[in-house]
C-alpha cells in the first residue's frame, strides 16, 4: 500500500476541518473494511485518512417517539442485535444480519456503508422502503438528505468533501406496515446479491397504502421502484395486482453483467423477487 | 522521494502488552505476524472473505488482514495463541482434535477463534445458527462436516 | 478393529501444533535479513518483449536485485517432466499473467513499488484462446521450438499447438455404431477450478555463503522432484539443495507445483540474503495453474434394451500456455470418458493443445472430474431416450470382475454394482419425491497411486517410539497413518509414537504425496521399517540375552521365546542395550488393478421461476479396503464432495481475452459451511486393498462423480440438461425458458 498521513481527531468540528483541509485527498475512516480492501488494490490512494473511531457522539443508537437516530459508527453487528431497533423497526435487524459475514458486520459501520455507495449492498434499499433519511454534516453547517436521493452512481453520493455523514434518521413505521427483503443469492450463501429486493405496504383493509419497493444489486444504484409503488397504490392487493405490477420493475432496473448473474437473468430475476417479495408483504400466497 | 509515515501501535495481546513502530499501511496481520512474530494468525485471500485471519478484536471477531495496525491501537487482541491455558487445551481445541476438524491445519486458527466468540455470545447454538456464524470461515479440506461436530462437541463439554 | 493402531478413530497426530497455531508453514519461517521477491506480470496474452527496462527500478532504496528472462534463460526451460516454461520470460510472453521480471527489495511495498517501476515494451502478437481454434492450420504457433524441448513423449510432425495426443481403439467402432438402434451424441464442456489451497504458494530460499548450500522452506509437497528441477535449472549438484520440512496449509494438486522455486532462488543467488516469496491470492487467481477447461465430444451406440454397442470419445484438453506445471505434461480423464462400461467397440483420442490462456496445472484427480462429467451426464441422457431408469442402465452395463474396462485394462476387485446399490438405497433414491426435486445418480472409480517411499522406526532406551519420514504432509494425515503402523506392528498405544520428519537430505528420492497414493506407500513404507526393527529386536535379545534367534518372535510388546516362553519387554531391551534399535525401509510399491468404485446420488430441488439449485441431500457409497482411520478417511470423503459441489455449481476463474477476471475469493466463491448439504457416507468395508494392510486410496476419488450426479438430479427434477459447468441458476433459467418456447 502507498503511504498516507493518519488522522485521528477527537472531536467531530476536528474532523471536519481535516475533510475541508485535505479535500479530495482525504478520506473518512470508520470501520476501513471497503476502504481497506480499495487501498491494497491501489483503486484508492488517498493521502490522508480521516479516522473517526475517536470522535464521539456518532456511536449511538437513539429511539424517540417518532424517529429512530443511528450514528454512523454504529457497527452492523449493534444495528443487528440492537434491542432498540428490534423495537422501533424490526425489519432493520434481519437486513443487517444478511450483510457479509459476522466479521465484516463486526467493522463495518451504517455511515461506512452507505457513504461507500455500492448498490449490491443490502442497507440501502431497506432504508428507502423505511423512508429514512441522513443527516450530512460540515463545517458550514448541516442537511438532511433523503436516503432516496443519497446515491448518484457507482460508489458516488451527494455526499461533498468536507461533508460527513453523521446518522441515519429512521422514521417509526406505521402500526399496519408490513416488510419484507429477499436477497436471491443462487451461488453461494456468502455473497452480493444477484438482486435483491425490500418492500414495505401499509394495509387499510384490503388497501395499500404507502407502498415502497427498492432493489439492491439493480442498476448503479440502489432503485426506488416507483412504477411498482403506483401500480399498486390505493389498490386492493391481489395476486394479478401483484404480478401485474412486478412487471413494471423490468423498466425500472438497469443491471450490469457480473459474476452474480448476467443484466438479462437480472432483469428477470427482478421481476421475480419483486412480486415474491410484495406477495410476502402482502400475506398472499399464488 | 518516498516517505513512509511510522506509527507506534501499541496493544494488548492475549493478555500481555506489546508495542511495534510500523508504517501507517501495515495490516494487523501483518503487524501480528511479522512485527510481534504471532505466527498463529495466517493470511489466506486478503480481501476478507476466508476468515484465515480471524483475531478477536476488543472480544469480537474481526478480518485482521482488512484492518490497519493503527486502527488496533489501544485494543485488546485475542489470537489463536491465546486460547491454551499453557499446556490445558480450549475445549474447542480439543474438540477439533478429537473429532477431525482440521486437515492441512492453515484455517484452523481462525475457525477456532470465530467459533470461541461463537460460544462466548452463545453458549449452546443450534446447528443453523452455528452455520451462520461460521459461513465466513472458509476450508477446502473438511468439507466442514467435523468442524460443526468440533463446534458442538465444544458447546457440550463447556456446559 | 485392531487394538492398537489400524481401523482405529485416532486424533491427528499434528493435533496440537495445528490447533494451537505453532504449526509452522513456509510463511512462517523467519530468518534474519529476509528480503521479500515479487514479480510483474504480462498484461498481455501474446506478446514480443521488445524491451524491459529495470534502471528506475533498481536504483529504488530498499531494492536488492531486479532480474528479468535474461537473468534466467541459461539455467534453460523450467519443469519436472516436460520442460517448456521459461523461469522469466524472455523474447515473448505467452499468456496474460506470465511472470516477467522479479525483484528483491527491504518489505513487501518496496518490492511493489519497484515493480511499478519496471518499464516494459511489448509488441503484441496474434493469440488464440480456444482449443479448437488452436488446432487450425492457421492458427498463431506458440512453441516454433517445440521439438526440442525436453520431456515430451510425443514429436509435432509439422508446427502445430498439439504437444501430446493419445489413440486407442478395441473393437470395430464403425461397425458398433452400424449395429445400434440408437446413437446418442453430445458435447460437454467444463471449466477452469482453482486448487483453492487457503495457503498461497510461500517459498524462503537461503543460501549460505559458508558452503553454497541452497536450504529451501517450500510448501511443496513433493520436494524431492522439486529439488532435482532446481538442481536442473541452477546448474548445481542435488546434494547441495536441502527443503527443510514445513507444514502445507492444502494442495489438491497445487503443492507439486514449483513456478516460484527458481525465481526465489536467483533472487537469493542474486542478492546473498534470504528471499521470501508468498504469492497473494491474486496471483494465485491471476497467474496460477487451474484446473483445465477440457471439451469432451462422445459419441455412442445402443439398442433398444440398452446394450451399448459402440463409443466414441473426442477428449480435447486447453493446455494453456505451457505445459509444465502438469508434471508430466498431462492429465488424465480421456479413459474416464469412455467409463467402466462393457463397450465391446471403443475409440478413444485425446489431444493437448497449447492456447495463450493461463497454464493449466494438477488439481484433484486431474482430469478425471471433466470425463467423468461427460460419461456420467452422457449415459443418463442415453438411458432416457430409450426410457430406461439411468440407476437400471447403468446396472446393466458397468463391469463386472474380470471384464476389461473400455480401454482394455482389466480392473481387480470390483464391486461396481455393490457400491451403486448401497449408493441407491441410502439416498432413498425410489422413493416418491415431490415437484421440482431430482435425484441423479453417478459412479467413477480410481486405483490408488503408487510410488517410492520410505520410513524409518526407532526405538529408544528411554522408551521413546520415532518413526521418521521424509514426507511433507499437506493435511491428508499421513504422519497418523505411519504413527498407527508403527502402533499396530510394535504393539504400543499411538500416543506413545512420535513422528520425525526428514528434510531431503535423508533419502535419495521419494515420490512424495499425490494421486491417492499417500496411505499405501507410506504405510507400506512404516510397515517394512516395522518389520526391520522387530528383527532388529529379536537380534539384539540373542546378543544380549543369549537366546537362541530361531527361536524367537515379537508379539504384543515383547520379544518372546517360544521354547521356553520366556519374554521380555522392547523397553527394558533397549534400556539395556543403551542405545536405539532402528529398523529402515526403502520400498517401490507398483500400481496395482485394484480400484475402488464411489457411486453418489444427489437428491435437488430446483426452482423453476429462478433455475436455482438447491442441494438438499448427498449421498455417496464407497467400495472401500480397510479404513486405516476413519476420521481421516471420512475427511478426504467430505472434503472431496465440498469440492465436487464447487466444481458443479459455483466455481468458475472466468476469462476475458485470455485475462483471468475472477481475481478473488470475492470473485470466486467455494463451498462455506452454510452450502453443505446433509450428507450420508456408507462404507463397503472388504479384505482386498493394497499393500500389507488392504488399503485403497481415498483422496481423489469422491471428488469426480458429484457435478455428473448433481447434472442428473437437475436434468430429474425440471427436464433441462446441463452440458457446461457451472451449472447455475442462469443456465438452468436459460433451458427453461427454451423448453418452454419449444412446447410452444
């Protein structure tokens, strides 16, 4: 690996002002798993580290009444066996425990993931489904991103130099919301998806309301299945509903060809996942 | 000009301070191997899938080749040589001889210490969640079948 | 069981030291002023080397010594059998990811950054890839030389890219085919397997300036060939190169392999320090040696009752590059494609073909998975077409004892149909299954290597028991197999055995481990040493005590007179002798007829909106001689299948223009625990086996049938056959949507 100058400021204001410092040669450190593995493929030479083990107040797990407040530094592995957000969003839990391995949820942190953008990941599309949004701090003040609209392409976000990710803000689900996530991982049990879909409806009777459908492992980014959502907002959920508007995804979806799957097989797969995970939201069996 | 930039990492390991000055760059692998000469923790793929470098790190179980020295700093480390009570055997380590659960021996250091913070958060776990835990522990001579009987074997005579 | 060593469950005796991490491998081995070697690598298939320029690199502070293809093109062309590999290339590369120019430096990112610093200037040069594209006239020639390289058996008529081709033929092929009712023929093609060894290829070279010796930590295990390689290649005399033993961290082929051997040794020669060379796992991917990409063409005859009256096997084998890093620069398979099947009329030609695409290597059983693939997935279609239950054909036509196999070898204690019923009736394999599941079934068979070994027990006056060995384990547990020998055969309990392993000063030669040969020869090898040390004994007791010789013998401890019954202990005869009782054995142990058949079938469900395969059942029967150590025997079982099962669903190093891609375990996934199926294992105990204690070799075997039986079980559950490995859930997706197209 190249060399580099490690920083460790103990206050969130320090670390800021080394981001703003540094620029475009500066990195954040949380938990180092995607960053270090990009380091010793030199497809990352930054020279200098930001590392954030140090700063306080970003390691916390807060539930009020309404919002559920994740720092970045959380590990997976606390997201995964939180009490608080077994809680508050129990859907969360089971996406973090399918993330990686024990070891890798052991280092890896929410603000790591996220920042690092990779749309295989299996956070993202959970947390578009549960509307969350981020809180993205600098030294000229701070914003809340919808999660949403975080991820521009391949590994970027909106995020700026000088800009860190502070928390995740999670709204609480309504009493009538259902979730489901399903990663289709055909090759082995340790693995990226080849896709995977999270799906969120809130039943008023038969009805579905607030309907959230996101891919992982779909397109550059994780995908916010809006045509799915309209097909079946205020509907009466039915089977055909269902597989009428899984159809939409195909449009929706822009898969490169991998190691997982080719972008024709994920395309389909898409559909696939998309009507069997809304079909598990919705109780409804084909 | 090529600079390299020294730390001093300074940790705990297996319950005995030690310290190296290292580049920034070095991995904790490396810094366990080569700086404090702990050859028990070997390294496999490098990228953090095979779990051969599995240390416990502040007690959990982390991938030692995808984490820097300088982020070790302060901790306390757990390696395989620090599972034995000088000649007394972990009873996952004498479960993995009794029941087979190595072969060519290069992945067994980090097999059992993932499976020792297996059994230290869960200390009776069924065999999916033993399955679970252990997925990111790779081996290419067990076929793993006795590494879940060392594993369960472990569970029963610790009680 | 016996009540000592043989037949018994015993731990490993490498228990301790593995499981407490003081197991030392070749990584391990520190020595003061270690430099680190690295090597740059070809980006290009096929390539003149118009240039390299090393100026920039070698004045870099911390680097030693930087050597290219002109450092190295003396010691002439690197291999053990066949040799047509330059050490470093020089005049031109032959495939994306040939070793370059090496360099010597202060740590690890020294050597990295001096590499980036190598300039070189390629021309690039018309490549093939494919085989068959290989074969044309007008293909680019990769070895204008080739009939000067040492090593081959076969002699190229006019240049071509074939560097071996095999013909047999029994019987009257074209006639065969005229009598059949039915011809069935198909193309199976498989792909490239990594050995997957979680221990990277680790070499530290010494050579100490006091007397030349060149000492060698290697994870290799068969140091002795290796050694008379480098001998070669260095121009020095064998005896003045020691491999010092370590511990191999997995091989399955790979261990035998020695590409950094040389380098590491003129970058030691080079620089006057130590050099360590521990390839990452890129390199492993990137530049290593895989199992080979073979395409099988069959052809075969049958009536209408399922007599199969001709067979035709094609058996074309993508060599890559060079072909020293098979050690004989070939794999076996083209046989195994035709299977042990009663076919009167057989054609059989194979044909190894240079392609500027990675070198392939050895892996488990090579080129066994890839014939047995084709047979196996071949004679199931067969039976289908004619409407035979595949279990039923393949009871109808497997040999019998005393039939010859289709290439004409008569095979000793078969139990063919034995093993594929108990394989049968384990797996519940007529039993009612519900939609979308499959069980396929599958049989191979493999005799057991053979070789040249040796041992040597001793006795000590403290009571010590020392069998010594030169062999380098690479976690098959033979050191236990000779420690339950010498147990068995001296009548002591197997912890009181300790094992001593030699480095390669100790014996001339020794074949080492490799092809299911580990047990036979190395138990032989400690039984004979048994022998010579018991009448070793009983001529010490005649000294020392004054007994008549022909009048003793050794049982249970102790040597006993039989006229008067008197006995006593080894241990109190050697305490009073003072000094060790040594018995030595030298033995070269032939390669029998005797096989042993494993016969699986493998119980899917597939889902057929994805193609996804889930394993949810395996089982496997094995005609088996004496198990020597059940632990250990059922460890080369599972960990065979773990193989197989990677083999035939997810294991693939993929290939862009001769560039490797998949370039990590991120990349290229094995089996994790979580992937293993239930797995059922029957044992077919018998009497017949090889060597002194009945044994068959058992390391190499269970590995071919699984992807053939997995291929089945697809084909069972949802009608679409798979011809090419991986079988993903794409491909299957794939057939299934033509079937569906099809059906209209």
């Amino acid at each position: 690996m190249h060399d580099f100058q490690f920083h460790t400021p103990s206050s969130l204001e320090e670390a800021l002002t080394l981001l703003e410092e540094y620029g475009e040669d500066a990195r954040p450190m949380a938990g180092g798993t995607a960053l270090v593995v990009l380091m010793k493929q030199s497809l990352v030479s930054a020279g200098h580290l930001v590392s954030l083990a140090r700063v306080p107040g970003l390691d916390a797990i807060q539930a009020e009444d309404h919002e559920l407040h994740i720092g970045a530094l959380v590990r997976h592995r606390d997201v995964e066996t939180s009490p608080l957000v077994r809680g508050f969003a129990p859907f969360l839990c089971d996406v973090y425990r399918q993330v990686a391995t024990v070891r890798i949820r052991n280092m890896a942190t929410v603000g790591g993931g996220l920042a690092h953008a990779d749309p295989a990941q299996d956070p993202p599309p959970a947390y578009m489904v549960l509307d969350a949004r981020v809180r993205l701090v600098s030294r000229a003040g701070e914003r809340v991103v919808p999660v949403r609209e975080l991820f521009t392409d391949y590994y970027e976000t909106v995020i700026q130099p000088g800009e860190l990710l502070t928390e995740v803000i999670v709204p609480r689900p309504a009493p009538t919301a259902m979730f489901a996530y399903l990663k289709f991982l055909p090759r082995t049990e340790d693995d990226y998806a080849t896709v995977a879909v999270a799906a969120k409806v809130e039943r008023d009777g038969a009805i579905c309301r607030n309907v959230r459908v996101a891919l992982a492992a779909a397109g550059p980014t994780p995908i916010r299945a809006t045509a799915v959502e309209q097909a079946l907002e205020g509907q009466p959920a039915t089977p055909a509903l269902v597989r009428d508007a899984a159809e939409q995804v195909a449009d929706q979806v822009d898969p490169l060809d991998d190691f997982r799957g080719s972008a024709a097989y994920k395309r389909d797969m898409a559909v696939v996942f998309t009507r069997r995970a809304l079909m598990r939201v919705l109780g409804l069996s084909s | 000009m090529v600079t390299t930039t020294l730390h001093t990492v300074r940790v705990t390991v297996n319950g005995v301070p030690r310290e190296a000055t290292v580049p920034v760059y070095r991995t904790l692998v490396d810094f366990l191997r080569y700086d404090l000469g702990l050859t028990g923790t070997k390294e496999a793929c490098s990228v953090g899938v095979c779990g051969a470098c599995t240390v416990l790190l502040n007690g959990r179980p982390v991938a030692s080749c995808i984490t820097l020295a300088v982020q070790a700093d302060g901790a306390e480390i757990t390696t395989i040589e620090g599972l034995a009570d000088g000649e007394r055997l972990h009873p996952l380590q004498q479960a993995f001889i009794e029941c087979g659960g190595f072969q060519c021996g290069i992945c067994t250091p980090g097999q059992i210490v993932a499976a020792k913070a297996l059994l230290d958060a869960n200390p009776h776990p069924t065999d999916d969640e033993i399955k679970e835990w252990m997925m990111g522990n790779l081996c290419r001579c067990t076929g793993y079948y006795q590494i879940l009987d060392a594993i369960k074997r472990a569970a029963e005579v610790r009680g | 069981m016996s009540e000592y060593g043989i037949g018994r469950p015993t731990p490993r005796v490498d228990g301790v030291e593995k499981v407490t991490g003081r197991a030392r491998y070749a990584a391990d081995i520190a020595l003061p002023g270690t430099l680190w070697g690295k090597t740059l690598h070809s980006p290009y298939a096929h390539a003149r080397i118009v240039r390299i320029d090393t100026s920039a690199a070698r004045r870099l502070p911390g680097v030693h010594a930087v050597i290219t293809g002109a450092d190295t093109r003396d010691g002439g062309l690197w291999g053990r059998g066949v040799k047509d590999a330059p050490v470093l290339a020089y005049d031109r590369v032959r495939y994306a990811g040939e070793r370059v120019a090496a360099v010597a430096a202060e740590d690890e990112d020294i050597a990295q950054r001096a590499l980036d610093l190598i300039e070189v200037e390629y021309e690039e040069l018309p490549a093939v890839f494919d085989p068959l594209e290989a074969l044309r006239d007008d293909a680019p020639i990769l070895h204008p030389d080739f009939n000067s390289y040492v090593g081959f058996r076969y002699k190229q008529e006019r240049p071509s890219n074939i560097h071996h081709r095999t013909h047999l033929e029994r019987g009257d092929v074209e006639r065969g085919f005229a009598e059949a009712d039915l011809i069935v023929a198909n193309t199976y093609v498989t792909q490239r397997q990594s050995q997957g060894h979680l221990e990277p290829h680790s070499i530290l070279v010494y050579i100490d300036p006091s007397d030349g010796r060149v000492h060698v930590w290697h994870c290799n295990k068969v140091p002795h060939f290796t050694r008379a390689a480098l001998a070669h290649t260095a121009g020095i005399p064998e005896e003045r190169i020691v491999f010092h033993p370590t511990y191999i961290g997995g091989d399955f082929g790979g261990k035998g392999n020695s590409r950094l051997t040389p380098i590491a040794y003129y970058l030691a020669k080079a620089t006057g320090r130590p050099v360590r060379m521990i390839s990452d796992y890129l390199e492993e991917f990137m530049a290593g040696n895989p199992r080979h990409h073979v395409i099988v063409r069959l052809k075969t005859g049958v009536k209408r009752d399922g007599t199969i009256t001709a067979h035709q096997v094609e058996y074309i084998v993508n060599s890559g590059a060079y072909a020293a890093f098979k050690p004989y620069g070939t794999i076996g398979g083209a046989n195994q494609a035709a299977g042990p099947y009663r076919i009167p009329n057989c054609r059989i030609d194979s044909v190894f073909v240079y392609t500027n695409n990675i070198p392939g290597g050895f892996v488990r059983a090579p080129g066994e998975p890839q014939g047995v693939f084709a047979i196996e997935s071949h004679i199931d279609e067969i039976a289908r077409r004619i409407g035979m239950d595949p279990a039923e054909f393949r009871m109808k036509n497997l040999i019998a004892e005393g039939e010859e196999t289709p290439w004409g070898e008569r095979l000793e204690h078969v139990r063919a149909r034995e093993a594929l019923q108990a394989a049968l009736d384990a797996a519940g394999y007529h039993e009612p299954k519900p939609p979308y599941v499959g069980r396929g079934v599958a049989i191979g068979e493999r005799g057991t290597g053979a070789g040249e070994g040796t041992s040597e027990i001793a006795l000590y006056p403290d009571g010590r028991v020392v069998v010594g060995t030169p062999i380098f384990d690479q976690g098959t547990g033979q050191y236990t197999t000779i420690v339950q020998v010498a147990a068995q055969e001296l009548g002591v309990p197997v912890e009181r055995v300790r094992v001593e392993v030699w480095d390669t000063d100790a014996v001339p030669s020794d074949s080492g481990l490799a092809g299911s040969r580990g047990t036979y020869v190395n138990s032989t090898a400690a039984y004979e040493a048994a022998q010579e040390v018991k009448r070793a004994l009983l001529r010490l007791a005649a000294r020392e005590l004054e007994w008549p010789v022909e009048a003793l013998t050794y049982a249970d401890g102790a040597v006993r007179r039989t006229d008067t019954g008197e006995a006593i202990a080894w241990q109190e005869l050697v305490a009073r002798a003072g000094e060790p009782v040594r018995g030595r054995a030298h033995v070269e142990v032939p390669r029998s007829h005797t096989t042993a058949f494993v016969a699986q079938v493998a119980e899917v469900a597939v889902d057929p909106e994805t193609g996804e395969v889930k394993l949810q059942k395996f089982t496997t029967a094995h005609d088996a001689g004496t198990v020597v150590n059940p632990i250990g025997f059922h460890g080369q079982i599972n960990g065979a299948i773990a193989m197989g099962i990677g083999y035939a669903l997810m294991e693939e190093i993929k290939v862009e223009d001769g560039r490797v891609t998949t370039l990590s375990l991120g990349d290229y996934k094995m089996p994790t625990m979580r992937d293993m199926p239930p797995l059922t294992t029957v044992v077919l105990p018998s009497e017949h086996g090889d060597g002194p204690y009945h044994i068959r070799g058992i390391g190499e075997g269970p590995c071919t049938p699984v992807a053939p039986a997995i291929a089945n079980a697809v084909a069972d559950a949802v009608g679409v056959r798979i011809r090419d490995l991986p079988i993903t859930a794409e491909k299957v997706y794939r057939a299934l949507r033509q079937n569906d197209t099809t059906k209209g």
